[in-house]
C-alpha cells in the first residue's frame, strides 16, 4: 500500500522568534540538518512514498531547500493557501489525497515509528487517530487541599500532573473532508470537538518513545542537545554509520 503523507508547514513561527524572523521554523537546523529533512527521511524509512508540504509563510524558502524530494528517494510536492487556515484547514485544498493519510507538524523532534501508527489506525478502520505523549507538568507552588469547611486536608510539595499531550500527528480517513469546510480555517481543536459530540471519538495512541515541539526557544535547543547526544535516535542512516565504523 502507498503511503501518503500531509507535512503542515504554513505557520509564522511567532513563538521561535527571533530565530524564525530570517529561517522559516521547518528550515530551522537540529544538528546538521533542518528539521524538516528529518521528518522527511524519516517518513522515506517507514515506506512513506509521497509527502505534500502545506506552505504559507515564506514557502517558496521551503520549496527551495526540499524540491521534489528526488535526494531522498521520495516524492514531494506542495499545496499553498493564501491565507493562514489553521491545523487541519489546508487539508481541503488538496485534492488527491488517499482513502488513509498521515497528518504530521512540521516542527516535531520524534523518535516514533511512523509505520507502526499508520497500520494500525488502518486495522482499527477509525475516522481519526491521534498520536500522544504523556507529558509531566511540574506545579510552581506547594498545594493545599481544603475541605468545604476551610481545613487543610493535605499538602503537596510541587507536585507533578501527568497528562496526555496531542503529538501533532495524526491518521485521518479520506472523509473527514466531510466534515471540514472548504479553503476556510479550521483547526486541530474544532475537529475533535466535533467528532467527540457526533459521537465519532478518535483513537488515542500513547508513544512512550521521545517526543518535543520545537515551537519555543528553550525546547528548540533543547532539541538540539537530544539530536547532537544520539542522532541514531532519530535518524537510521546513523545506525547504519556506526555500525559500518565498528566492523
């Protein structure tokens, strides 16, 4: 089975700034390469044999770095929208897209295995998978736990919630258009609300592998420490370096 894959790459990067106001954020470099090589050699690995790449702010940029994707072995093209349509919005304006594809972000440092999330929302047959990380958030504060009366109940110092977080990668079935309106914004958030109250709940896959968006300053360098410490992590061509240099 072919396998196709819808690379969102149209926003502003407002939150990496000041290192987005010359490089759009998918060109930002982790280790020797910007991140959108990355995920594009990483979808080529997990037999991905067609990658669109949503463009909108300084796309032709992108569109120059990547190409067709003939240096990676895959196919590459691109869809552009005039304005921004949110997360899930550009997916209306392309209009050969599959009965099963991949959504992804472009901004994701991810070790997980694209093929094993594709087949498996293909064997559940479901509308929409989400793929997700348990995130652990620290409290700032002590926590009081009072009852109704005013009494202190118990105390906690700074503790730590665990909660799933959207990876920013999805499987969509071709008719979830249906239920998205045409080159209008629409987002990650609008959809699942809507699914949830039609009673079309996605499914939830939980990677316990690594995972970080690079949208901010400190998670973009902290990216790159994880990328520059292990590249086999994330890129297999590592692996088989390494491998060739202990023989």
């Amino acid at each position: 089975m072919s396998k196709r894959a819808i690379v969102l790459a149209g926003g502003k990067g407002t939150r990496l700034r000041p290192y987005t106001d010359i490089t759009p954020k998918p060109l930002m470099p982790i280790g020797a390469y910007p991140i959108i090589e990355i995920i594009i050699q990483q979808l080529a690995y997990y037999g991905f044999s067609h990658i669109t790449i949503a463009l909108n702010d300084r796309g032709q940029l992108i569109q120059k770095y990547v190409g067709n994707g003939r240096k990676w072995n895959i196919k590459v093209d691109y869809s552009e929208e005039n304005t921004p349509l949110g997360t899930m919005g550009p997916l209306s304006l392309i209009p050969d897209l599959p009965e099963h594809f991949l959504i992804m972000n472009s901004d994701i440092l991810t070790d997980i295995n694209f093929s094993d999330f594709y087949d498996q929302h293909i064997s559940e047959d479901v509308l929409f998978s989400i793929s997700a990380f348990e995130q652990q958030e620290s409290q700032a504060f002590g926590v009081l736990d009072v009852d109704e009366a005013g009494n202190l109940k118990d105390f906690r110092e700074k503790p730590v919630k665990r909660v799933n977080v959207s990876m920013g990668i999805y499987m969509a079935r071709y008719d979830i258009l249906n239920r998205m309106p045409y080159n209008q914004p629409y987002g990650f958030d609008q959809l699942v609300h809507r699914l949830i109250s039609e009673k079309v709940s996605p499914k939830v896959q939980i990677h316990q592998g690594y995972w970080l968006d690079i949208g901010c300053p400190k998670d973009y360098q902290l990216a790159c420490r994880q990328f520059e410490a292990k590249p086999e992590q994330f890129l297999h061509s590592f692996t088989q370096q390494v491998h060739s240099f202990s023989k």
